[in-house]
C-alpha cells in the first residue's frame, strides 16, 4: 500500500519498514537508498530530498550521494584488498606467483603506510616520501612497490574512485637498473659444476646451459617430454610454486601450468654431445612410466628449489671444514663461481646459441621469447665476445709469434 503525497510516495512494506521514493530534477524515480523504521523518518527523508531538489544545479540523485561518501571513506587498504583478486592482465587473471609476489611487496612495503589512508586523501607528497623511505638499500624491491602502488592508484582513478589525477609521480620510481651481471660460465666452470652436482640432478645443469630451460621447465619434465628419435625436448609446462589461502591448508603448493605465451610452447633440440648423459639419466634417475619426472623430488614430488640450491661448505677461521654443503650452492662455491645464478646457465646457452650462428627467430623459438626484445641481449652478448676473439687475435699478430 503506496500512500501518494504533494513531493515523492511512502509505502508499507510486508516486513513492516517504510520506503519512500520520489521523481527527481530528472525525471527519474530515485529511491531512498534503505528502508525505514517508521512513517515520519520516511517523511522527513523526503522533505530534505524536496529542498535539495529545488536546486537542480546542484542536486545528484541520492544512490550516487551515498556511494560519494562510501569513495570518501574507502580506505587503500580496502580498495587494494578488493583490486588484487580482480586483477587482470590481457584479459587473464594474474599468475600465481604473480599474485603472490604483489600480496607480499602490499604486505612489506606498501599498506604499512597506506593501509588506513583513504583513498582520496592520498597525496603526490605522501607518495614521494614514502618512496624515499622504502626498501632502501634494495632497488628492486623499491621500484617493484612504486609501479605496484602506481598502478593500484590508476585503476582507482579509472574508476572514477579519485577524481585527480593518479598522486603517483615519482619519475622513474618504477624502474630499476639490471645490478647483477652476467658472467657467463666458461666450459670448464661448467664443467666442474657439473662434477660437483649429485648424480641425479647433472643433466638439469647440462639442460640449463645447452638447451636454455627455466628451472620450473626442467621441474616438470616428464619421460614422455623427451624424444631421443628426434632429439628434442618438448617443452609443454612448467611447474611453479604458489601461497595456499584456504581453511584447510596453508603454505605453498606446486601448481602445473602451460607457458605464459604461445611461444614457451616449443621443442628443443638435444647436442649430439648430451644424447648418453640423457640415456644414462632416464635408466638411473627418472620416474618410471611415462608420466615419470626426469628430476623428482621427494618422495615422487616436484622438485623444489630449496632441495636443489642446498648449501655452501661452510668453513672455520683455521680453513678446517665446519659443514659439509651441497647442491648448486656448493657446486659453484667448488668452480669458484659463487656469484653465478642457476638462470645465467640459460644465458650461457642461448649466447653460446648466438655465437654458433643462431638467428633472431632461432634464439626466440630457442628461449620460448615472444619478441625479440629479451632475445636481443644474447645477441649483444654474442657481439661482445667476438670482439673480445677479435682483439686476441690482433694481440697474437701483433706478437708476431706463431700460436
């Protein structure tokens, strides 16, 4: 039952509450934007729409009101809360580790200080100096945290959520420079690393450095991923490990996947040179069957990457060994290489690919690249070191002495 008055209508729900209603500056009915107790507070309700209605200038319907003082108190921590799960990118939702990885630069270095701020009250000053305050000393982090913030606050800004532009200006907050350089292992480092490494877990080096794969690659291959008739590896999916977030279980778990793009899907030749060792490791190491995993871990599961890496020795004042180390730490602490890591062994390959003579569409169907920006680098790499057996060669005319 509607009761029709001079300004908007009061009806009397079933439940027993009131809703009132009227036709705005508009011409469209608005509702209150809840219910209400009782027939007065209905009727005031609508004697303040009346006199903001009498100004149409100024007026906006009563549903936008409300979700204008829900924006004026969403704080970042909320929002952000709300941005993460829905995120997308080329219309997939992020990857695990992705996600993971965004969780924890929101939980170490962003809501720390914008948790509680909303999200409208967030300055281009705040922003700056919080940026000056965090992760110091650890670049990456920093400019990891800045481009996450960044982008946060311009969704927020597409969304109509902040009506300035994006507070984040921190020019060139998001990028960092490359601090770690690869120094390719020679054939003799890579050589004693692979004396150094247990048994079972040789070929995944050979792997790394002949054919280029990811350690997440060589994780989940599987018997049936290698063709000794043809001698390739194929390259199907890769293994990652990801947070849990359930009331049954928590940590991380290995969760199996496809390459990122097209182009990760790809078969890999096999050196003549390694045909025996991979003879020889899927007699000795594999899984049986042939959904077996060429490396296992423990007990029939993924490798993880701490049972790979293991340890260093670690020795006393006097020189005399205090522990025994194992795994790739120990591997390359033994080739005098302790600056290596195990993803440079896919840069020693792809450059040595570059060196043989590989072309761009080689090395990118070689390293599962898209384009042709990452694979570039190994063709610079390759450049360098011909010039570096140009100006040995130059040193050996120059001696005048026979090699």
């Amino acid at each position: 039952m509607s009761e029709k008055r001079g300004f908007g209508t009061i009806q009397k729900l079933q439940s027993g509450r009131f809703q009132a209603r009227y036709t705005g500056p508009d011409g469209q009915r608005h509702p209150a934007p809840s219910t209400f107790e009782d027939r007065e507070t209905a009727q005031l309700w609508l004697r303040n729409e009346r006199a903001l209605a009498e100004d149409p200038d100024t007026w906006s319907p009563p549903q936008a009101r409300v979700a204008a003082r829900r924006v004026q108190i969403l704080t970042f921590g909320d929002y952000a809360a709300a941005w993460l799960p829905g995120r997308k990118t080329k219309g997939r939702p992020l990857a695990d580790r992705t996600r993971d990885h965004y969780q924890d630069l929101l939980d170490r270095f962003i809501l720390p200080t914008f948790k509680d701020v909303q999200l409208t009250a967030i300055t281009p000053d705040m922003i700056d100096h919080w940026y000056e305050l965090t992760a110091v000393g650890r670049p990456t982090y920093q400019a990891h945290s800045y481009a996450l913030l960044r982008t946060i606050l311009g969704t927020a800004v597409d969304r109509g959520l902040i009506t300035t532009a994006n507070p984040a200006k921190v020019r060139g907050g998001g990028s960092t420079k490359r601090r770690h350089k690869v120094k390719q292992a020679t054939l003799s480092e890579l050589a004693e690393i692979v004396a150094a490494m247990p048994e079972r877990r040789r070929l995944m080096i050979q792997f790394a450095a002949w054919c280029g794969l990811r350690f997440g690659e060589l994780a989940e291959l599987r018997r049936r991923d290698v063709d000794l008739r043809s001698r390739v590896i194929k390259v199907r999916r890769g293994v990652v490990r990801a947070k849990v977030r359930s009331d049954e279980e928590s940590g991380r778990q290995a969760i199996v996947k496809g390459p990122k793009t097209d182009a990760g899907v790809r078969d890999v030749p096999i050196p003549p040179h390694l045909l025996d060792d991979v003879r020889a490791h899927l007699r000795d190491h594999a899984e049986e069957g042939r959904d077996g995993l060429l490396f296992p871990g423990r007990a029939g599961h993924h490798l993880t990457t701490s049972s790979f890496y293991g340890r260093e020795s670690t020795f006393r004042k006097d020189k005399s060994l205090y522990r025994t180390g194992h795994g790739w730490y120990e591997a390359r602490r033994v080739a005098g290489r302790p600056d290596l890591h195990f993803h440079d062994l896919r840069h020693t390959g792809l450059t040595n690919a570059a060196v043989a003579g590989a072309t761009m569409a080689e090395l990118m169907a070689l390293a599962g690249h898209s384009t042709p920006g990452a694979a570039m680098r190994y063709q610079h790499a390759a450049a360098d070191r011909m010039q570096d057996l140009a100006k040995r060669l130059s040193e050996i005319a120059q001696s005048g002495s026979d090699v």
